[in-house]
C-alpha cells in the first residue's frame, strides 16, 4: 500500500514539474524567437489545469498569437490567429486588469487594432469598401475596449471623407444607383460638417455633388418643354443651385486660391441669374490664372453649366 502511495506521490509531483516546464518553456521559446514550439508549449499549458486559471499563461498564450500572426498572416483580414490573440489577451485583461500584465494585454490588442485600422485604409474603393467600413468599425470596438475615453473625431473625420469619395466614385460606375450612392455621399460630408463646419474637403465635395447635379439637368434639358414645364425646371435647378451655393461658399472662404471653387462659383450664381457676381468670380479666375496658377486636380469633375 506505501509502494501505491509514494508511486502516486511522485506522479503527481512529476505533473506539477511538467506542467511548469511548459508555461516557463514557452515564455523561453517565446524570447529566442522559436514560435512554433512556443505556440505548442503554451497551448498545452492553457490545457494544463494547474495554469489555465493565471493571466500569464492566457497573457503569453495572445502575446504568441500575435507575434505568429505578425509573421504569417499580417494581410490576411480574416486571420484566425489575429481573433485567437485578441480572446487570450482579452481573457488575461479580465482576470487582471490592474496587475503588471495589463499594460501588455492592452498593449497587444490596441496593435491588433491598428491592423483593422490599416486594413480599412486601403479599401476604399468601389470593390471592397465594406470591409472598409467593417475594419473600422472593429478598430474602433477593440480600441476602446482598452481606451475607454478615446476620441476618435479626427479618425472619424478622416473616414468620412473617405467612404464619401468612394460612393461618389461608385455613383459615376453605377448610373441605375448613383442616386443612392449619392445620397451616401452627401451623408458622410455631412458626418464631417456636424464636427468640423470648417473642413475644406467636405465644404467642396459636398458643394460639387449638388453643383454637378444641377449641370446634369441642364444638359439633359428639353428647351421644347411648355412654360410651366419649363418654369418648374428652373425653380428646381434654382433649389439645386442654391443647396449648393453655401458649401462652395465656404470652400472658398476656406481656400480662395482653389480655382475648381472659383468656377464652381461662376456658374452657381449664372444659374442663379446673378450675373454680377457670376462676372466677379470669372474675373478672379482670371486674375489666378494671370499669377500662374497650375490647376489642381480633384476627385470630383467640375463643369459650368450651358450659358444659353
């Protein structure tokens, strides 16, 4: 009975050396770079009953993910190692939020949300904008996960302005929904605007669409339509024009060297039957012209209205 007894004693003692071996092992591979075998050592330690409850195996567990996914799978958006990371550092977070392993649990998922955030910088166009907008969405759930009172108004700003020019690009491929990505458009201008009325780039934009709206209808215009027919499609083209008018306004009270603004600003008030300030504003193109001023290229096309 004394032989079962000690040969149970040193089992058990034997596990508990085992057991953290692989925590130890792990942290060492994990130090020379051999992240194979720390995946393998820390896995078997999340399994091992005596360290699956300690916010170091789950810290090291997310901190060799990462670093795994860093070699292997930094442009793969639907990595798997990236999500495994982010639950084992989150886990760690929970079972020690004020211990020395929280600074490099938050730490490691603020990098793996900068990898969201990238992801969503270079998707902007018409093909994969959505995971534009999912990518940030995520950046910004992870980050404030571990930044609480973060502000995210500039980056905000910054992806409006960018998932604006998208729907408007995909508006000029797709005439059947180019209203509707239109629409978009101008929301996210919009999203601008209500946090920073002093933003060039979504004062033009937003100046632009309505302005090209209004020469579209005129070059589409039918001069036979009967006079009430025609007297509404000026008022309409008026309200166009008129929507317009402030936002152009302002880019130009933000930019006055912009010649694309000075001529927006020529036909608007063409169109708006002022003709005064419509001559001012193709004098001041004039005089930028004169100083030798290269135009500047925009995303959005400029075009005057038809002068009949």
């Amino acid at each position: 009975m004394k032989k079962i007894f000690y040969i149970a004693l040193l089992l058990f003692c034997t596990n508990i050396v085992f057991g953290q071996n692989k925590l130890a092992n792990a942290v060492y591979s994990l130090k020379n770079n051999e992240l194979d075998k720390a995946k393998e050592l820390i896995d078997a330690a999340a399994e091992d009953s005596l360290f699956n409850n300690k916010p170091a195996t789950w810290y090291y567990r997310g901190f060799v993910y990462k670093e795994i996914f860093k070699r292997d799978e930094i442009s793969k958006r639907d990595s798997e190692l990236r999500e495994k990371s982010i639950e084992y550092f989150r886990k760690a977070y929970e079972m020690e939020q004020e211990g020395p392993l929280a600074k490099g649990c938050e730490n490691g998922i603020k990098y793996l949300a900068q990898t969201f955030y990238n992801e969503s910088a270079v998707a902007f166009n018409p093909n994969e904008y959505q995971i534009a907008i999912s990518s940030y969405e995520r950046y910004k759930e992870l980050t404030k996960s571990v930044i609480p009172d973060v502000d995210f108004t500039e980056k905000d700003i910054q992806f409006n302005l960018a998932l604006g020019s998208t729907y408007n690009r995909i508006a000029t491929l797709d005439s059947n929904n180019a209203e509707t990505y239109l629409n978009k458009s101008i929301e996210c201008y919009k999203n601008v605007l209500a946090a920073d009325s002093n933003n060039f780039g979504a004062n033009y934009n937003l100046g632009i669409i309505y302005y090209n709206q209004g020469v579209e209808i005129v070059k589409k215009m039918d001069y036979g339509l009967d006079l009430m027919e025609l007297t509404m499609m000026q008022d309409k083209l008026f309200d166009i024009f008129r929507t317009s008018l402030p936002y152009m306004k302002k880019a130009y009270d933000l930019n006055p060297k912009r010649r694309e603004t000075l001529i927006g600003l020529e036909g608007i008030y063409f169109s708006m039957n002022d003709v005064e300030k419509s001559e001012l504003f193709k004098k001041k193109i004039e005089e930028l012209d004169g100083e030798g001023n290269t135009i500047n290229q925009t995303e959005e096309p400029v075009e005057s209205p038809d002068k009949q």
